[in-house]
C-alpha cells in the first residue's frame, strides 16, 4: 500500500487514446539525468548535435536495482516491456523513473502489505452502515457472518485477517457476490442491504484506490485499459508485477510535457497528470490577479468519480478576474471551454493559457515559469504524519538520482 499516493484517487485522469506509434520518447536527459523530453511519435531521427540515448538491456537495468533483490532480472524484464508496450525507449532515465518510483512506492514489493487494514476497513464499514439506522448494522453484521461459496472463512474472518490489497479487494468482490446470492428482491431490507453493498457503493467503501508496486490508481488502469477490457482482469493484473508495472509506467511515462527536470513527472505522478504545470499557471494568475491560492493543480473542482463539479473553484474564479482585468477581449465562455482541458497537453495551446503566460512576462518583466511543485497535503487514513507531493516528489528524485549514478558507475568501469 502507498504512503504517497492518496491523491491518485480524486483527481481526474484523462487518457489519451494512444493512435499507434504516435508518440516517441526521446529519452534526452543530461548526463545527471536533469533533463528530459517528448516529441511527436513516428518523429525522424534524433539531432545531429544530440546523440541518441542508449538503450539498456535487461542485465544492465538489473544492475540499477538493490543487489539483494529477489529476481533483478524478472523485474527488468517486466519494466522494459511496459516501456515498449507505451513505445518508450529503454532510455536510462526512462528506466531510472520507473525504478524509482517502484522503490518510492513499495520497496519492490508485488502486492505490499497494509499496516492496519483490517481497522481501516471495517472503520469504514461500520460509518456507512451507522448512517442507514440500526437496519443498516444488522445487514452489515449478517453479510459479515456469511462466507463465500469457495471459502471455508467468513468474511469477518477473512476482513480480521486483512494484509494487502490484493486480500481487500478480493473481499469486496465475493461479498458483494454473496449479497447477490443471499438478497433477494423479495427481502424486506433489500433497499437497505443495496445501499451498502451494491457494487458501485461498495466500491466507495473500498479505501484501497491504488494497486500494486507502482501503487497506480486503479481508475486510471481502468481508463487506460478500455471500455472493452474485463475490469475483474484488469484489477488482477495490478496485483502482478507485470500488470503493476505496465500501468505504473503508463501512468508515469505516457504523457508529454516540457519539464526541464524529472521531478515534476514525478510529482505529477502524485498530483495528477500536468499539477506541476497547471500549479505554475496558478501562481502566476495569483500574483496578477492578488487572489490568493493554493496551487495545486486544478483550476477545476472535481467529485470522488474524477469529473467536473458545476461550482466555480477559487482558481477558476481568479482565472476570470484575469481575464476581465487584462484580457476583456477573452471570452468567459473560452475561458471555462479552455480550463476544461487543464489535463491534456492541448490545454497549453488555447487561449487562456497563452494569455496568462504572455500578460505575465508584460507585467512583471520575469520570464513565467513552465512548471512548480504543487502545493497539495495529502490526505488519507493510511497516512501517520502530514506529507505533502512535494517531498513524495524529491524522495522520488533522490531515487532517481542515485539510480542514474549507478547507470555512471557501471558505465565507467
């Protein structure tokens, strides 16, 4: 289980359909790693002035992890066919990101453990079922006491026996069967029972949302996997160290931005797809406008299921106080088009965005800065101290960084 990831699960992710051998990764960090960058899939061959990076086989990516490491080169193996399946060349910094944040996130654990998971749980239980009356405590008591068809254990059994996600969510899975089986409609509390254990509340209830050793959000491997794709099979898949890692990189990897240094990839991969860019943006809007805010990512509110809300963020609002103090000639109704697309590359290409970067450079005489680390506190029950993206993205690069000195030191020699 992640300490650093909660935020995975509330933010919107949008995927972008990938179109083929679209988008190439170039690979082209410094040779301390500090540089990175994307362009267009299906582009040529890469600058005369800028040879192309090396491309690392599976004994040396081996060499990158801990030397006590169970099965290095299964892990390599597994990290450079998620790299080929996104058409990322196994690039050491490409490789070195992986790594990192699979070490950052579950020590190179398949399937990590949870401390306190069975509380967790059942604490969450018991709260949903408190707030349906004493019916709803009666229900959940009863579903507890029932086992599934396969199982010798109840599942409250199973639930005080509760160690990683893969167990949870396995859980969820055959208790929500045994409601199907044990509930039928003619059951006087059948409304009662539906609203705690319907598959969709009952994956409200599940305070696991992400999976595996890159501790990836399940929404977003199920975004990436498609409406075709079996969900079942897909939630499995991220208790593998294959399926974890090919969504992990997915999710890491599979998206183009200007950072100058992997660090905000990484806090991206905390925050949210573009936090880091959409953060520097907000700051900026901040200094013209004299609203204060947060920069976190979103000039957009968002619900629990990762869309939209109607309500006007704070961001938003000073977005539109910008607008009528700089840019008049900018319609409301752009404005609010173009923030619709904060999670996409393209939103760097619309109007809004544009203004913003050109209004501050006019007004401040400073060169506005592509990408900040976001300001966001994480939240959630697994969590002992306050974290913040920010130190889950420098503990991240710390990792990287020591990685891409190994990658030196084994080409040294």
């Amino acid at each position: 289980m992640e300490v650093p990831s909660p935020r995975q699960s509330r933010t919107p992710e949008r995927v972008t359909p990938r179109g083929g051998r679209r988008r190439a990764w170039l690979g082209l960090f410094a040779v301390l790693g500090t540089m990175s960058a994307c362009a267009s899939r299906g582009a040529g061959a890469a600058s005369p002035s800028i040879p192309p990076p090396p491309r690392l086989s599976a004994s040396q990516v081996a060499k990158l992890m801990p030397p006590k490491l169970a099965d290095r080169e299964g892990w390599a193996r597994d990290v450079l066919a998620a790299l080929e399946v996104e058409d990322l060349a196994p690039s050491p910094p490409a490789v070195c990101s992986v790594l990192a944040v699979i070490e950052q996130e579950s020590g190179y654990k398949v399937d990590p453990a949870v401390p306190g998971l069975p509380r967790m749980v059942r604490t969450r239980l018991e709260e949903h079922a408190g707030k349906l009356g004493p019916l709803g405590r009666k229900v959940l008591d009863s579903v507890l006491e029932g086992k599934a068809k396969s199982s010798k254990l109840t599942f409250n059994a199973r639930l005080n026996a509760l160690r990683t996600e893969r167990d949870l969510d396995r859980l969820f899975r055959d208790m929500l069967a045994y409601y199907e089986d044990e509930y039928p409609s003619a059951f006087k509390v059948v409304d009662l029972a539906s609203g705690l254990f319907a598959s969709g509340r009952l994956a409200e209830l599940n305070p696991v949302t992400t999976a595996g050793s890159m501790q990836v959000s399940v929404r977003y491997a199920m975004q990436k996997a498609g409406r075709s794709a079996d969900l079942t099979e897909v939630r499995e898949s991220l208790y593998t160290r294959a399926g974890g890692v090919r969504y992990g990189t997915a999710r890491l990897l599979g998206y183009e931005a200007a950072y100058p240094e992997p660090l905000f990839r990484f806090a991206d991969y905390n925050a949210g797809v573009y936090a880091s860019r959409n953060a520097a943006l907000q700051s900026q809007v901040s200094r013209l406008t004299g609203h204060p805010l947060a920069p976190d990512g979103d000039f957009q509110l968002y619900d629990k299921q990762g869309e939209p809300r109607s309500q006007d963020s704070k961001s938003l609002q000073a977005l539109l106080a910008f607008r009528q103090r700089y840019t008049p000639d900018l319609s409301e109704r752009t404005v609010r088009r173009d923030v619709g697309r904060e999670k996409e590359a393209a939103f760097e290409t619309t109007d809004t965005f544009r203004a913003v970067k050109r209004v501050y450079q006019r007004e401040t005489g400073e060169s506005p800065a592509y990408a900040q680390l976001p300001r966001v506190t994480l939240q959630s029950p697994k969590l002992k101290r306050e974290l913040t993206t920010a130190w889950f993205a420098r503990s991240v690069d710390r990792r990287f960084q020591q990685c891409m000195a190994r990658y030196q030191a084994t080409t040294a020699k």
